[in-house]
C-alpha cells in the first residue's frame, strides 16, 4: 500500500469522496460528495413522539418487562442487552422458552435472523447532507418497516421472538393491553408520560421507540478524528482507513453511520448450526438485505443477517473472497451479486503495511484486511447507557429468563 500524508487522508475522508456513485469511477467536483461524518450530539425525533424524560422512563421499564411476551418469559432486552451491546451475541436468537443471557442462553424458538444491535437505531437512515426523517427511518435486515414506533410491534406478533404459539397474533396486543391496564403504577406511568391512563398500542410503541432513541454511542475515536483530532486514531487505523475507503468498501458503507441502508445481495452462504441442521436462505427465500452500520462492531458480533461469522477478520476474508466469485451462497455466481460487490478490489489481503489487526500498528501481519480490521475497532464508543432497572411494574424478572 502506498504512504499518503495524514493532511491528504483527512482531506479525502472530510472534503469529498474519490468515488461517484456505484461505479467506483473518479467523479467530477460537481458529482463528488463526502463520505463520511460524525454522528450528531442532537437526536431527530418525530413530529408526533418528542422525546420527555417520563416517556424515557416508561419506554425502558415496557422494555424490560416481560409482560409483553405472551409467556411473559421474554423481553425486548432478553435480545437487546446493554451486556452484548444491545444484541445479543447469539447467532441467531433464542426467544421464547429459552434460559439465560448470550452466549449462555438454552433452548428457546430460534428467530430467522441474527439480532442487530439497537443502539444508534435513533440515527437510522441518517446521511451527510439532507435532513434526517426518524418517521422513514429503515428498520430490520429486510427494510420491511419504517421508524423505530413501527419496528417496536413485530417482535410482540413474532411467534418466534416474543409472542409464542399460546396466543394468536391478532390477539396479543390486546390481551397485553389488558395485562397492563390492570396494574395501577403503569396506568400512572402512561398518565406522566402521555398525559392519559387510557393505554393503547400506540402509546406503549411510541414510549418504547422514545427509549431507544436515547440509546447513542456517538463519540467513537473515528467521531473524534472527523471533528478534527488527526491524533485520535492509530497510524495502522488511518491506514485501514484509507484501504478502506480505497478498495470500495465506502461505496455501501459511508455516512454518519457508514450504511447506505439499501437492500444488496452480496453472496452471504447459507448457515449450518451447531446440530448439521442447514438454514437455507433463513426460510424467507430471500438473498439481499439492508446495509448494516459498522459501529460497535466489537460488541455486537457474530455477523451478518445469519451470524456466520464470528470474527471481523472473517467477515473482511469473506467479501475479500466474495469479490473473486469464491465462498458465496450456492446459488449465486459473482454476476449475481451487487456490483458494489463485482467492483470490490480486494486483492489478496496482502498489503506492504505492517499491522497485526489489533491497532498498535507495531507486528508483521497482512497489512490490507488486518489495517481495514483496525479502523473498524475503532468505531467503538461504549460509554451508552447500559441501565439496567431492579424492578419492574409487573414484578416480573427484567428482561425474562436470563
């Protein structure tokens, strides 16, 4: 990898990109853009759901309690904890039925998708230049919902995740409502929130969205370098950085939250759990799906929408190889994939920087994949709230069987 000063790797991260549009073409000043920004310190919330500290507080308590589930055995932290960067470091999740927390967690109905982390989900669909609409924010791997009230619901309607089979999906909500309508501190809790006692579905997603929306991690190292510390990140991270930006990584990954939130097929292969039981497609026959951010990478692993890859080295490996045609799912050919995919010059991994991928720039291995691994830990900020309430209005255990 060629050297470049760090006056030109600031000036090409902040001023403008080196790419137009999916091509990875050199574009003129008219087409060029920024690629990346830091996340704002303020959070957009919509029209009709501002944030107050009393819907916060009911928001957290609805959840962490298990109340919501039909066997009131699993909350929304049960896969959201603060423990696992608001995932929940499973390869996919194990809902309703299981026991414990993580990696520790048994039995259970096993989701068809791996558990994104929430925490900046207030930023959804934000971009460098253009107002931020929290209620069109992308929600879920398949884009199949907008903004963070109407993501709140599926998981409750989710057999798998939270509902269970007892109940059917036309009748959860109200039998929840029910549930909390009969305890008195709740009706106090929407009465201080909302203004009313009368609890409807409404209500209860626009208190839970409100909660999540105060979950932030907005002063990562690389948020730090983009307002202007060129000493925030580590020679080997600047280096990856520009490998980064230079292999095309940053045609799908850019912006305040490095995703475009666009739907890609990139090849990702089928899964085989532990058991030699192979989850095809996750049952949903579909192959392409939404741009994950890549902040907290760290804390928020295994990876992608099937969690088949543990590591971060795996995961850069993987679109290394998927990029030559190689190690994709069996039913696609490299013409099959996203051309931001066909156009990805990975190379073989192999840079002339030296780097052992854990940021101090100091060992012998591959400079490319392991300096790209070293700026994306460098994304990480785990000063977020990780709260956790002793109690909650249901007298259930928070956040279920964990």
């Amino acid at each position: 990898m060629k050297n470049i000063t760090k006056s030109k790797l600031i000036g090409i991260v902040i001023t403008s990109s080196l790419f137009s549009g999916c091509g990875g073409g050199t574009g003129d000043g008219g087409n060029a853009f920024q690629l990346f920004s830091p996340l704002p310190n303020n959070i957009a919330t919509p029209i009709n759901n501002p944030s107050t500290t009393e819907k916060n507080t009911l928001g957290q308590l609805l959840f962490w309690d298990p109340i919501l589930s039909g066997n009131q055995d699993v909350a929304c932290a049960t896969c959201h904890h603060p423990a696992k960067g608001y995932a929940d470091a499973l390869i996919l999740s194990q809902g309703v039925g299981g026991m414990g927390l993580g990696e520790d967690r048994i039995g259970g109905s096993l989701a068809k998708r791996n558990a994104p982390t929430i925490l900046n989900t207030a930023f959804n669909g934000i971009h460098n230049q253009g107002p931020h609409v929290p209620e069109q924010a992308p929600m879920f791997w398949d884009n199949r919902i907008r903004s963070l009230e109407h993501q709140a619901k599926l998981p409750i309607l989710s057999q798998e995740e939270m509902r269970g089979e007892d109940i059917a999906e036309d009748q959860i909500m109200a039998i929840v409502i029910e549930r909390l309508e009969a305890i008195p501190e709740y009706k106090q809790l929407f009465l201080n929130a909302f203004g009313t006692s009368v609890i409807t579905e409404t209500l209860i997603f626009k208190a839970i969205a409100s909660f999540e929306r105060s979950l932030i991690a907005n002063n990562s190292r690389f948020d730090q370098f983009l307002k202007g510390d060129s000493n925030a990140l580590t020679a080997i991270e600047q280096e990856g950085l520009e490998e980064f930006v230079e292999v095309g990584c940053a045609e799908c990954h850019s912006g305040p939250m490095l995703s475009d939130y666009q739907l890609h097929v990139i090849g990702t292969p089928d899964l085989t759990l532990p058991n030699g039981t192979l989850l095809t497609d996750m049952g949903a026959g579909q192959l392409d799906f939404r741009t994950p951010t890549l902040r907290n990478l760290n804390l928020t692993g295994p990876y992608m929408h099937n969690g088949i890859f543990e590591t971060l080295e795996e995961v850069v490996q993987f679109y290394q190889q998927a990029s030559q045609g190689e190690n994709i799912h069996p039913s696609l050919s490299l013409q099959d994939l996203a051309p931001q995919i066909q156009q990805l010059d990975m190379g073989d991994g192999d840079g002339d920087g030296d780097g052992d991928g854990d940021g101090d720039g100091d060992g012998d291995g591959e400079g490319g994949n392991n300096a790209i691994v070293s700026f994306l830990k460098s994304l990480q900020d785990d000063q977020f709230d990780k709260t956790i309430p002793e109690s909650v209005p249901s007298g259930l255990q928070p956040g279920g069987n964990i």
